[in-house]
C-alpha cells in the first residue's frame, strides 16, 4: 500500500500542525551576576508540594494559565497542578554534590520592578554531582514586573542556620 499526498491533503495537514508549532514550551530563565538593589524587601517562599516529577531544563516562572499550558507540554508536568491564585510559581534547576545543601530567598525590589529569586548552595565535600529540581512559590507577580535569578556557592566557613538549608539527599544528612 502506497501512501500518496494531494496538494489539498498536504494543505490540511499544513493548518491542522501549526498550532501546535506555535505554541512553544516554557521558557529556561538564566541566571544573572547582578546582587540585591538596596531597596529590596524579604518575601515569603513556600515549597509546592506534589511536583516533583515536573522536572525541565533550567530555571522555570509560572505567572498565569498561559504558562501553565506552556509549562505541561513537556510530558513529565503534563498533570502539573500548582496553586497559581494569589501567587507565582518558581521551578529551580540546582546542582551540588551529593552531601551539599541549598537555601533559596526571594526578595522584591520597586526601583527595579523585579522579584529576584537568590539560590545559594553549599558544597558539603562529595565528588558525586546531583541535579535536583524544586518547585516554589512565591506572591503574585505585578504586571510589567519580572523575576531574576542568582546563583552563587557559600563560603565553607560561613555560618549556616541548618533550619534554613535544604539537603539534596535527606537520607546522607
């Protein structure tokens, strides 16, 4: 059996794909180097329980529905389900080694009309590498406002506050 295209099939299956081409997936969010604005004030930062399969390439905001659908294109957040009433959803891709420890605080700057979102993580001495991937949540985002994104390791001998850290293997620590 041979398969053979007519111009109007081809037509069809040209109007039936685009959509689907346009509709792109979320976007990756790269860190930046720039630290906090003076005018910077402390947000609450809620962990999101139940998304832990819903892991992608890079950091990931989800401001409304529409990044919600963009957001379940990939196959392992298709049923991806965060609370978005009131509130901003924040995927982080964190790296560290196997015994390391991670803090994550957000802060909320008018001057520069941003949420920036600081990761710091702290190499606890293991050569095996880890990826892990947290989904947060963080108050609404105002419109014309963005979120940012900086990452930075901590110094071996500064203070660390174990309420605060997160460990990237609960069972090693």
């Amino acid at each position: 059996m041979r398969f053979r295209l007519t111009l109007p099939g081809s037509i069809f299956l040209l109007l039936a794909a685009a959509p689907l081409a346009a509709q792109a997936a979320l976007p990756r969010v790269e860190p930046d180097t720039l630290g906090l604005a003076a005018d910077t004030v402390r947000l609450q930062v809620e962990r999101i329980e139940g998304m832990d399969r819903c892991d992608i390439p890079g950091h990931a905001v989800v401001k409304d529905r529409a990044d919600l659908r963009r957001l379940r294109r990939y196959p392992q957040c298709a049923k991806a389900a965060p609370p978005l009433d009131g509130r901003t959803g924040v995927g982080l891709s964190v790296w560290g080694d196997c015994q390391a420890t991670y803090r994550v605080d957000a802060f909320r700057s008018a001057k520069r009309r941003e949420f920036r979102v600081r990761l710091r993580i702290r190499s606890g001495g293991c050569r095996g590498m880890l990826r892990h991937y947290a989904w947060l949540s963080l108050p609404a985002l105002p419109p014309g406002w963005a979120v940012r994104f900086t990452e930075s390791p901590v110094d071996e001998d500064a203070p660390q506050d174990l309420r605060e850290w997160i460990p990237f293997d609960p069972s090693r620590h």
